[in-house]
C-alpha cells in the first residue's frame, strides 16, 4: 500500500533582477525628488522562472524510509514542504495517505508564547488528535524530551535544542502515519541524534 504518491511534481519561483545604474545616495535622493520619472525608468526589473523541482515522480509504501540526499539548493527542503502542505506545488500532484507530522526545522508548528505543555496539546490537536490520546503519549513526549523543568515554561525562552527535543519528541510520540524530518536534528547533542534515530527505526517497524 502506497502512503506517499508523487506524479509529475514541479516547483516554480519567480526571481526578480534589479538593473541599477551606479549613482551615490546623494544622487539617488536628488534624483528620486527633481525627476522621478527618469528615476523610476532608470530602476528596471527583470524576472526569470526558477525552477526548485522539476517533473519529480516517487512512491513510498507503508513501513518504508526513503532519505533524500542533494547538494544545497537541489530542492530537498522545497519538496518536504510540499510534502508537508506548506506551500503548493506549481505543478503535479502529490497523495498523502494517513495522519501527517513534519519537523522541518526548528519551532516549527509551535507557538513561541505558549509553554511546553500548551503546545505539546496544539500539535497533538493538529494532528487530529483527541485530549485523552494525547494525555496518554504526554509523560513519554516530556521523558523523551528531557524539558521537564521547563515544561511550563514559554517556548520563545528554550534554547534552540531544547525546542528541537520538544518538537521531535512530540512529532514522534503522536502516532502520524507519515513523518517527516528535515535536517532539523543536526541542532541537537550527538546523544540525542542517536536516541533521535533509535525512535524512527522503531516507528518504521511499527509500519
């Protein structure tokens, strides 16, 4: 059974060039207030299409982990945030079957005014979760994590490995059928990307 589906998928971005003739400050404000229509004509854009991806076609089955490796720029993080339906993609299609959580980088899907707790409850109602689901994963989200100090503690004050421990653990523990991670881990300790990669083998046994 396929849970991901990809056919044809292309993403496009429109790059804009300024052409600006060298003037100093000086002579750019004059100009801007004694002519500015000729300021104006000498400011000239052009555009050109860029495209990140570019007829992408993939299938993931259940209980699968597919790793996608590229220089930077090859597209990775554009294609994970189609995937994670943050942005559309131009063309193509992309199927998504089953409960979905994404850690692209860090703090993503939480909010920086809301404590630990708080948001470990957002995320689990994100993901289409109920409040008794999520109170049954919340002492194996926080032990995971390692935040139990400052668990009712804003966000916006964790430090940025205290903010990936929570977002994973949470990402984890929730049960998606399809989870997604960029390379987001690299912000935590060599201790915590081994225990990281431990939990991800043991959901992709679980299917």
């Amino acid at each position: 059974m396929n849970v991901i589906e990809v056919k044809g998928l292309g993403k496009r971005y429109t790059i804009g060039h300024e052409k600006l003739p060298y003037h100093s400050l000086r002579d750019d404000l004059i100009g801007m207030f004694k002519k500015p229509l000729r300021w104006l004509r000498g400011h000239r854009e052009s555009y050109e299409d860029f495209w990140a991806l570019k007829d992408v076609n993939f299938e993931v089955k259940k209980g699968e982990v597919l790793g996608i490796i590229g220089a930077n720029g090859a597209g990775k993080s554009t294609l994970l945030k189609i995937l994670s339906r943050i942005t559309y993609p131009t063309e193509g299609e992309v199927r998504m079957h089953g409960r979905v959580g994404s850690l692209l980088e860090v703090g993503t899907g939480f909010h920086p005014e809301l404590t630990g707790r708080e948001n470990i409850y957002l995320n689990g109602v994100i993901l289409g979760m109920t409040k008794k689901e999520i109170d049954k994963k919340f002492d194996e989200i926080i032990h995971f994590a390692g935040i139990e100090r400052f668990l009712d503690t804003p966000v916006k004050h964790y430090s940025s490995g205290m903010y990936v421990r929570l977002a994973f653990s949470v990402a984890a523990h929730l049960e998606p059928d399809i989870l997604i991670v960029d390379e987001v881990l690299a912000v935590g300790d060599a201790d915590f990307q081994k225990k990281s990669l431990g939990k991800m083998e043991e959901i992709t046994k679980k299917g």
